[in-house]
C-alpha cells in the first residue's frame, strides 16, 4: 500500500499541470467518461497525446485538470511496444519511458524496459504498471487503481495520428 501511494504522489507530480491549454476544449469530462469500449475498437497503435488528468474519489471524478501546454506528454503505441516522452521546459530528456505492453480484459499493462533517469528511480520500486483501459477511436484513459481495485487518476488521451 505504501508503494501504491509512494507511485501515486511521485505520478501526480511528475504531472502537474496548469489550466493553460492549446489543447481542443471539447476534451471535456463528459468525452472521456462516456466512452464506450468493445474488443474490436481496442487498437492502441499510433500516436497520442495527454490532454487532461481525473482524480477519483470513491470511484467518482473529484476533479479533472488540463494538461500543461508547455509540459507536453506524448505516448506511442506500436504491435506489443510503446514509449512515451514529456517536454519539460528545463530539460527536454529527462521524463521518457519504453518497453512492452498488452490488453487483456480492459486492462492496459505496460512493462517498462528503459527509461530517463527519473523513471529509472520509479523502476526500482515497480517496473510494471497495469490500469484500467477506456478505449475508442480517438480517445484513451488509462485509469490507475488502487489495492482494492477503486479508482485513484487517471491519464486521458487523444490520437494524434
């Protein structure tokens, strides 16, 4: 448990962010909840980027928060492997990740291989992360859970190609 909360404050900090946003607005709360998942629409492949971020209490969104313009996060997927980076202003190496992932069951699991020093330090702790997977063409969520399977963040993205 101490691990799970340990990951989760180091997440939510690599990830802060402002209102500030040249991201699309329809990205609403509402686009993201209501996505509908089936086995056929869950084709991660491609490019996307992070547009906003949901915290969850007791399974329901507490809050929700836009990406940084500035601290763009980018995540690709290919046929078993992805990798993503963050632009960050003072260092532009400095958050990325990569390795293998599978979908099982609405479950997203990435198993990282590498990554920049920071997350080199996170692998130590864990060095695999499952979530909830919310898919659709153009959108994904990937929803962090805690110990007892609830809701805690989650990530949302849209395809950018």
């Amino acid at each position: 448990m101490k691990n799970t909360i340990l990951l989760s404050v180091i997440l939510l900090l690599l990830f802060s962010c402002n209102n500030n946003s040249d991201i699309n607005r329809e990205t609403s709360k509402k686009d993201f909840t209501e996505i509908k998942t089936d086995n056929k629409s869950k084709n991660l492949q491609g490019a996307w980027q992070l547009v906003s971020f949901y915290n969850y209490v007791n399974d329901k969104i507490k809050d929700s928060t836009i990406s940084n313009a500035n601290q763009k996060q980018i995540k690709l997927f290919t046929d078993g492997k992805f990798m993503w980076s963050k632009k960050r202003p003072a260092d532009s190496t400095e958050w990325f990740a990569f390795g293998k992932y599978n979908i099982n069951d609405n479950i997203l699991t990435e198993h990282v291989e590498y990554g920049s020093l920071t997350m080199d330090n996170i692998m130590k702790l864990r060095k695999t992360f499952e979530y909830e997977l919310i898919l659709s063409k153009n959108r994904f969520s990937q929803v962090e859970l805690d110990e007892n399977g609830s809701r805690i963040y989650s990530e949302n993205y849209i395809r950018l190609e």
